[in-house]
C-alpha cells in the first residue's frame, strides 16, 4: 500500500477531474468526496471510480461545467437539477436551504434529480448530521436486482444511508448500506481480482445461487433479507425516481461503462430536527450506554477512525496521478 496525505488526493482527484472537462467547483467536491472515501477505507467509492469519472466526462455522459438549479415546491421540499452533472456539486448547492427549512419546520426533503451516481451515501447524510440535523438518504442505480424468486433484473442495489448527530458535531450513529446483501462494487473487485464470492451474495442468469463473480453480474444480486430488503430497494426506487424526475433503475446502463446515455439517477434525503423533540438527546445517549454494556456492541459508525494520511492501493495512486497529468 502507499501512504497519501487528503490534500495529496484531494489535489490529485480535482486536477484529473479538470483535466478531462470538469468545472472547478464541481471537481472539487467530488474530490472531496473521493478523499473521504479513501479516509473511511471506503475504495469502492474512493480512487476506484476516479478512471471511470474521466472518461465519462470525455464522453459527455457526465456533464462536469453544469450549475444545478435549486428550486422549492413548497418551502421545506427543496429540489435540486443536477442537470445531469455531478450529483457531489448539486448536494453542495442544495443542502444550505434543505438546513433552512428543517430547521423552520422540523422536518425537509431534499430531491437532487437527473444525476450521476454519488457513490456513497453516507458521505452526504453525515454533512446533514454534521448540521446537527438527523439524514436519511437513498438512491437508486442501474439494475443488477431480481424480485426474490425470479431472476430478471429489475432494481438496482438501492443504497439506504441514516446518519444522527451526537450534539457535538459528530456521529451518534451512521450506517451506509446497499438493500442487497452486498454492493456490486464487491462483487467488481472481486472479479478484477480474480476471486471467488460467497455463497448468497449473488445468483447467475438462471438464478442459481454462484461464487463466481462474473456470473453474478451477468446474473443479478440478492436482496438483503430476502423479501424484506427488496421492499426497502423498492421504497428507495419510488422515492428517488418519483420524487426527483430521475430515471428507474431498469433505464440506467452500466454505471462505469464510459459511454451511453447520462445515470440520470436520483437522491432523495429527508433532514430531522431533532430539538423539535426535548427527548431525543437524552434516548440516544441511553441507547448508546445500552448497547455498550455488551462486550464489543457498538452504535454503528461509533468509534470510526478518520485517516491521514491513508494506504491507498498503489496501482489506484499512479492512475490518479497520470490522470491528473493529462493536458
């Protein structure tokens, strides 16, 4: 592994990204977003996506110059237009009137529409509750999901985030996790790696359970829970698609494919005041205390280490770094 500062990749993901047509802002929150990643031992969501930014951006199929359009269909349900730019920037735009309005009314939405892929979702739930404000996230995505008991691939993997402040400017809690058993990014890696799968992560064409990789993406993912985390990838489909003008899943092509039409994808995030509740602070503190009391229970997201620097996988470094020094 190589040891690389968050300035280092900072610097480095936003030069690459301005290097091959993105706007200045733009590029910075998605570097932004890569350098947490990378911080959070998050890869799939760090350098990973890096190569697959820049040769869409060369493409067209992610338009890196866009201003995002923030309106208000009622004052506290803010949507923004991505205009099929960078969904890092078009969160960045939205979320200071989102603040606003959960703070007024207790409770907001936020619609960001006609995106690309945001990667993870945590990473945009946890600036809500850095706010002092309870997130809830969810997006959807190209589509590697069959109902339970059949094998045509309908929904994508559906990612849910929840993130709750801990009135001290960090996180009582914080999960981030696909409605499938596992993220397709596992199930990539593992093939460019040339190993093998769990049984249960996936099933092949025929819907038969597989440890082959590339069957499973030629197959489709298994729902968490069977049934339950299909109705929670379906929750999150409605919300993103009907709630933003976004696309469903069914309509978007291979996320890291470098051509084809724009992701076109979906968030939708609803902001909590927590002070509307005189008890909350004091039930998450309970809470915590409670679960501490068994050996080794946690709240998740409790306790995470922020690296920096942090190992990076070197071969993910030298791309980056060529990238960033395209002209």
């Amino acid at each position: 592994m190589t040891s690389v500062t968050l300035a280092d990749i900072e610097r480095t993901v936003q030069a690459a990204l301005v290097a091959h047509g993105a706007g200045t802002f733009a590029a910075a929150e998605v570097a932004r977003a890569v350098a947490r990643a990378e911080a959070t031992h998050n890869r799939i969501c760090g350098l990973y996506y890096l190569e697959s930014y820049c040769a869409q951006l060369k493409t067209g199929r992610v338009q890196g110059d866009v201003v995002p359009v923030v309106t208000a269909a009622r004052p506290a349900a803010i949507q923004v237009d991505a205009l099929m730019g960078f969904a890092q920037p078009a969160f960045a735009y939205g979320l200071a009137p989102a603040l606003d309005a959960a703070r007024q009314f207790g409770v907001a939405t936020l619609a960001v529409g006609h995106a690309h892929t945001c990667t993870s979702l945590g990473y945009f739930t946890e600036q809500i509750a850095a706010a002092g404000l309870i997130g809830i996230g969810m997006t959807n995505a190209s589509p590697i999901v069959a109902p339970p008991g059949g094998k045509t691939r309908m929904i994508g993997t559906n990612p849910i985030a929840f993130s709750v402040p801990d009135g001290s400017g960090g996180l009582a809690m914080q999960f981030d996790q696909s409605t499938t058993t596992v993220a397709l990014g596992k199930i990539t890696m593992a093939k460019a790696a040339g190993e093998a799968i769990p049984l249960g992560w996936a099933l092949d064409a025929d819907g038969n359970p597989t440890t082959d990789p590339e069957a499973a993406i030629k197959g489709s993912l298994v729902s968490m829970g069977g049934y339950k985390g299909w109705g929670f990838g379906l929750m999150a489909e409605l919300l993103t698609a009907g709630m933003t003008g976004g696309v469903l899943s069914r309509d978007v092509k291979p996320l890291k494919a470098p051509e084809g039409p724009p992701h076109d994808l979906g968030q939708f995030y609803i902001l909590i005041d927590p002070s509307t509740s005189p008890d909350f602070a004091d039930r998450v503190v309970e809470l915590s205390e409670l679960i501490a009391t068994d050996e080794g229970g946690r709240m998740p997201g409790q306790h995470r280490v922020i690296a920096d620097p942090v190992d990076v996988d070197p071969a993910a470094w030298e791309q980056a770094q060529a990238l960033a020094e395209v002209s």
